[in-house]
C-alpha cells in the first residue's frame, strides 16, 4: 500500500494548519497514497494555550479533515487537541477517510526533559488500531516510540504498520535517539513504522522559540527488519512511499520474536 507522510511546520492558527492539510492531502492523493499521515500538533503548534483551541471530535476542525478526506478520497491521520473532562486537553490523533472513523489519545505524555506535558493533557488509555486496504495499522504520538509495549500490542491486534506522528522537541542527541527508537520499535514489534515529525521551524523560515517541542525533521520509514526504507531532511516535505504486508509476514517467520516472548 502507498502511504504519505506529511512533514509540515504547524502555525498557532487552526485555520491556516487545515489550508496546509487540503493542500498536502491533494498532494498525497495525486501520488497515489491511500492514507496520509500529518504530525502531532497539527491542528495547533506547540507554545499555543491549547485549552482555549481544543474542539471535541464533532467540531468544527475535526469536521473539515473529515471533509478533505473525503474528497481526496484517502484517510487522513492528523494532530488534534480535544477537551479533556478534568479541564487538561487531550492530545488526539483524529484518523478519518473512507471506512475509517475513531481517534486515538496519546498515552505516554512528555514528562521528560524537563517539560512536563501532563500538567495541561490529560493521558489517553486504549490502545487503537484502524484498518485501510486490508493493513491492520496501529496509532502511536511521539514520546510513545519510546515505549516498545504499545508497538507490540499492535503486533498483538494484527497490525502490520504503526503510524507515528510527532513533534520531536530538538536538543543535543535527539536527532539521533528518534532514528534509533524508529527502528527499534519497527524490530520489536515487526512491523513497519512510518514516524512523522514537524519540520525543523529554522528550515521552514519560522522562528524557533526557546524550550518549546517543535520538531527537527527526519520523519522516516522502517521496515519491520528495522532497516530505513525511506526518510526526509529537516524541511517540510511530503514523503511518498509503499510499504508491503507480505514482508511483515516474512520477517515474523525469519525472527519470531513475538512468538518467542516469555513475559
């Protein structure tokens, strides 16, 4: 199946972020992708007061990617923020388009590096998978890919690919931890992993405020041997790529390390 993803620098402004959807959706659509995957934050950077932004799934944000799915005739996985019940947000991955309709809520929030996401996102608690051509796909956000248990209860579900948005924050070695978390969570679980980050802002012309997780690029592919199948620069850029069931099904015979589990 040919999949996109989109690597895009998102703005604080909902409106403008879903003219950059339509466009790079149309974009993927022409090439042939049956899914296009756009970063965590989508709807709204990171450094915007979320809680005022948040809409519930049937708003009116939620509504326009469902309707530039349709038209493109693809499903679109994408960035939201929806109003959680204690008054944090949750950080939610809206994936919608023909015979596709649920979201995912991240469940491992970025405490780590000295952010601490979980004093405005409340956590998500079920694992979530979607199925489009026949590909069971599982939903992963960003600090997920550093926890291979959700990878393998994808695995579990059936999943062939794990989609993995993100809005990696930039700092000394980061560049370096999410190309070896991408491949070892497509090792672990033996699938494939497409991860998508925002766009390093300096590359996008933006500016670049302190502290604050914008991404750095180098959204990639990885085959369920664990070896890059394809990948971007720091830029935006709209990666198009296929990826193949039957590989995965070749791998798990060639190191059945889910069969061979023990605890």
């Amino acid at each position: 199946m040919r999949i996109a993803l989109s690597q895009i620098t998102t703005v604080p402004d909902p409106v403008r972020n879903l003219a950059t959807v339509r466009e790079q959706t149309r974009r993927a659509a022409d090439a042939g992708a049956r899914l296009v995957a756009f970063p965590e934050a989508t709807m709204a950077a990171f450094g915007t007061p979320l809680a005022p932004l948040a809409e519930p799934l049937d708003g009116p944000w939620a509504q326009e990617v469902r309707r530039i799915a349709a038209e493109a005739r693809v499903v679109v996985v994408a960035g939201m923020f929806t109003p959680a019940a204690d008054g944090r947000v949750t950080n939610t991955l809206l994936a919608t388009g023909p015979g596709v309709e649920t979201a995912y809520d991240k469940i491992h929030l970025y405490d780590a590096f000295g952010f601490a996401e979980s004093a405005t996102v409340a956590p998500g608690s079920q694992v979530v998978t979607i199925e489009v051509d026949g590909l069971r796909i599982g939903l992963a956000t960003c600090y997920d890919v550093r926890f291979p248990e959700l990878f393998r209860a994808h695995a579990d579900a059936g999943a062939q690919l794990t989609v993995v948005p993100a809005s990696w924050g930039a700092g000394p070695g980061k560049r370096e931890q999410w190309e070896l978390l991408v491949r070892a969570r497509a090792l672990d679980a033996t699938l494939w992993v497409a991860a998508v980050d925002q766009a390093d802002p300096a590359a996008s012309g933006l500016p670049v405020p302190e502290r604050t997780p914008l991404g750095i690029g180098h959204s990639a592919v990885a085959g369920p041997d664990g070896t890059v199948r394809a990948r971007l620069d720091a830029g935006p850029g709209l990666l198009v790529t296929e990826v193949d069931a039957a590989e995965v099904a070749a791998v798990r015979r060639m190191i059945p390390v889910l069969d061979n589990r023990r605890l």
